[in-house]
C-alpha cells in the first residue's frame, strides 16, 4: 500500500509543478531558438529579412575583434571567479575570529548589501569616468603611469563586480 501512495505522491508532485517547468521553458527555449534562427539572416531595423546562410558565422569567425572578446571575456570569468571565492574566504575567515573590533570589521564587510546598487554604480562611474574622473587624474595626469585613459577597463569591471 505504500509503494501505491509514494507512486501516487509522485505522479502528483509531477503534475503540480509540469505547469511552472512548461512556461520556465518556453521563456528560455523560444527566445534561444529565435536567436537561432535570426542568426542565418541578414535583419534590418526596418524589419526586412535577408537570407545569408552562414555569412554571419564566418563573418564572426574571421574578425580578430571575436577573439579578443573572448579572451576579455575568460580574463573576466577567471577574474570574479577567483576574486569573489578569495574575498569571500577571507571575509568569512576574518568574521569567525576573536579580536578588537571585531563587531566593526563585521559591520565595514556587511557594509555593500545595505548600499543602493544604483548609488554605488555612479559612485564608481565619477571615481572612472575617462574624461574627469578621479582615477585618471592621479593615473594620468599626476603619477604618469600611463599615458592612456580607459585601457584598463578589464580590472575596472572585475573590481565593480567584487565590490
């Protein structure tokens, strides 16, 4: 009688969440497939579609630029990745241990959850706008340590993302 109930149970459970799991999949799976299918064609902003076949793919494949990106893209992943495990080992180390202070520490990490994202995002743009930002000035123009502005917007993002 048991074995009866469980599979009952089951097919229940089953039938109670195939409506949630059938709309999460058409959410996903139907923009993934239209992007699919976009990607063999030429489309314009007008609306106008132009069959290209795999121009767009061999397009892609032959910029120098894609693989650039990709890199960027892996030194960001390794980045944040890396960082928030090793930010947050350490913060939780540092949370764990006896020492002066201790509560304030506690307080100065916890600090980032209580800030607005949206005030934090313009508080780092004025601190690394290329044009009149803080950075650049004792970058550029005060410590000459480089001559350009903005190259550095790889650690600039993975700082963002650690904050």
């Amino acid at each position: 009688m048991s074995s009866v109930l469980i599979k009952n149970e089951s097919r229940l459970g089953l039938k109670l969440v195939a409506p949630a799991v059938g709309i999460i999949g058409l959410l996903v799976i139907c923009p993934i497939l239209f992007n699919i299918y976009l990607s063999f064609f030429d489309v314009q902003l007008n609306g106008t579609k132009t069959f290209v076949g795999m121009e767009n793919y061999t397009d892609l494949l032959g910029n120098p630029r894609y693989y650039h990106s990709i890199g960027v893209s892996v030194i960001y992943l390794i980045g944040t990745v890396a960082g928030t495990t090793i930010l947050g080992l350490a913060a939780a180390i540092l949370m764990n241990q006896e020492f002066r202070f201790r509560n304030l520490a506690r307080g100065l990490i916890l600090l980032p959850y209580f800030a607005p994202v949206i005030s934090v995002v313009f508080g780092w743009q004025f601190i690394f706008d290329p044009v009149n930002g803080i950075y650049n000035h004792v970058v550029v123009d005060v410590l000459h340590l480089t001559d350009t502005r903005g190259k550095i917007s790889s650690v600039i993002q993975i700082l963002l993302c650690l904050w």
